[in-house]
C-alpha cells in the first residue's frame, strides 16, 4: 500500500466540508488534482470512500470507518513533527564538546567567551577527560566533536588538524638546580624570560633532573623518543598522572619538566619559565575530530574557530 500523508489530509478536508471545490481550495490545488488523489487513495485501498452527487459529497460506509483513523494518522504524524521539529531546535542550542584536562582549564574559557559572545543563545556542555574516552564518546555519538592530540586514527572518526603544536622544556627559575642542586648554565638555555621566546636544545638536557607523566601517555611516548636520542629515553624518574600536576610540581622545584606548546597557559600561570626543544624541533598536529556520518553541529565550526583563537599565539605558530 502506497498511501500519502497528503491523500489522508485531502480526504479528511472533503470528508469535513463536503464539497471538492471547496477542498481542493484549502488545499491550494486544482479540483482535477484533488479528484485524483481521491481516486488513487479509494484505489490503494480498495473501496469508495465518497458518495458524490451534483450538490454533495457524502461518505460512505467504508468512508466513515475510514475517518476516525485517517484523523488519527494526521494527528499523531503532526504531534511528532512538532516534538521532532523542538528537538532539532534545541539540538542547535546545545553544543557537546570533549577536551583532556588540560586543554579545558587552559584554552576552553577564552575560547567559551569568543563563541558566547557570537552565539549566546548556544549552551555549551563539556566533557573534560582523558583523549582515548573524548574519541570513545564521539565514536559512540554522546559528543558532537572533541578536541586534542594523538587520537588514534579509526574509520568511524574523522580527524581534522587545527594546528601544530611543539614540545617545551620548563623548569621552576632561570637557574634552578631544584632537587639535585646542579645548576641549568644560562648559556644553554638563553634568556627564558620571554617565554617562550628562547630555544634550547635536547643535548642541553643532559644533566637536569627530569619528573614526567607515565609511560602510558601517548604524549610521553613521544618525549620518550626524543629523549632516547641523548641517552635519557625510559629512566626511572617522578611520575605524575596529567600535565597540570606536573607543571604544578616544576613550579615547586622538584624538578623540570617536557609538556606540548598548548599548555604554555598553564605555564604561566604557575609561574614557570619554559623554552622551546630544538635539534631536532617536532611538530604534531592537534585535532578536532567528528563520528563519520553524523549530523554536523551547526556551530561547530564557529567554536573552533573560537578555539584556534584562544590558544596562545606561541603555542600555535601560525606562519
């Protein structure tokens, strides 16, 4: 059966006025029109439905069987569009993003304030966690996006680099010998004050106590690379579990440290000095990323680039 929601209305305005003229007006179509779709719908289900005269137009039988359910089809049809059409609304006033921990605190609130002041009436729902539980939620369709570094690359997932960040050395003071009581030479290191403007590089790390993030973290995997090229990759040194602690306990002096460029606000905000590694100088790509055939938020792209806007312009060379 190959029945229209158009039919069923049609039949239930000739059914209500009684008259095709008439009908077929509130229907903005032609008589001739709305006299085939009756004639089709009597066709598809296999009865008449109107007793038509010179004057009138009167139901059948089967027509006045047929009219409480045809009522209820364009009812109910019409409620749920009406719910569907407030859920797709709202749907557009709600933005679903994951970060990691790190990003969140530091580069979010700027970037919260760049797209509220563009879309206010947008509520913007965060999920700040690890980056392998930021992909499993867009992968399973609870976030609209996430933001971060080393997602690992899926079918399902479409990764989309924002921008390229680096890796930098920090540490507590312009010389600080911290735990071991060595001192890091200026020479090696430059002016760090400017930060952070001056370079260093990995061979000047020879010596300088190290604390990390564990070997779990994709992140320090890749330091650990590096490190491995001066003879310091896998030693056993102070571990702490993400990037806040551990520039938390630079800060303190227990040590320095090798955090990505995108954590340069929380640098600052502890008060530690930082410069970027060189010889050799890494880049990777910090990514936003989307489940493969679902529906694009509509401000999606107009948070990222509320975003990309907020994180500092040293963390992002933009050249």
């Amino acid at each position: 059966m190959n029945v229209s929601f158009r039919q069923i209305k049609a039949f239930l305005q000739v059914a209500r006025l009684g008259n095709f003229t008439r009908a077929a007006e509130k229907m903005h179509v032609t008589q001739a029109g709305l006299s085939i779709m009756m004639r089709e719908l009597e066709a598809q289900l296999n009865c008449r439905l109107f007793d038509r005269t010179t004057r009138i137009v009167t139901l059948t039988a089967a027509g006045e069987q047929f009219l409480p359910v045809a009522a209820r089809m364009v009812a109910e049809l019409e409620a749920s569009a009406e719910q569907l059409g407030e859920m797709t609304n709202k749907a557009r006033h709600v933005l679903h993003v994951g970060v990691t921990p790190l990003v969140s605190s530091n580069v979010l609130p700027q970037a919260w304030q760049l797209f509220r002041a563009k879309h206010p009436e947008v509520k913007v729902k965060v999920v700040d966690t690890d980056p392998q539980q930021v992909q499993a939620l867009v992968d399973g369709g609870e976030l609209d996006f996430g933001l971060g570094a080393f997602f690992t690359p899926t079918a399902g997932i479409e990764l989309v680099p924002l921008f390229e960040y680096q890796l930098m050395w920090i540490q507590g003071g312009v010389e600080s010998g911290q735990e071991t009581g060595r001192k890091t030479r200026r020479k090696d290191v430059g002016d760090m004050r400017q930060m952070p403007a001056s370079t260093v590089s990995w061979s000047a790390l020879m010596e300088t106590p190290l604390i990390s993030l564990p070997l779990e973290n994709k992140i320090q995997q890749w330091i650990e690379g590096h490190l491995s090229g001066i003879g310091r990759g896998h030693e056993d040194r102070p571990t702490f579990n993400n990037f806040e602690t551990l520039i938390a306990m630079v800060s303190a002096g227990m040590g320095t440290a090798i955090v990505p460029s995108y954590a340069i606000a929380a640098c600052r905000r502890h008060g530690v000095q930082a410069a970027m590694l060189a010889d050799p100088t890494a880049r990777l790509n910090f990514y936003r990323i989307t489940k493969r055939g679902r529906a694009i938020a509509s401000t999606m792209d107009d948070f990222t680039a509320a975003f990309i806007a907020a994180v500092p312009s040293e963390a992002n060379p933009r050249t």
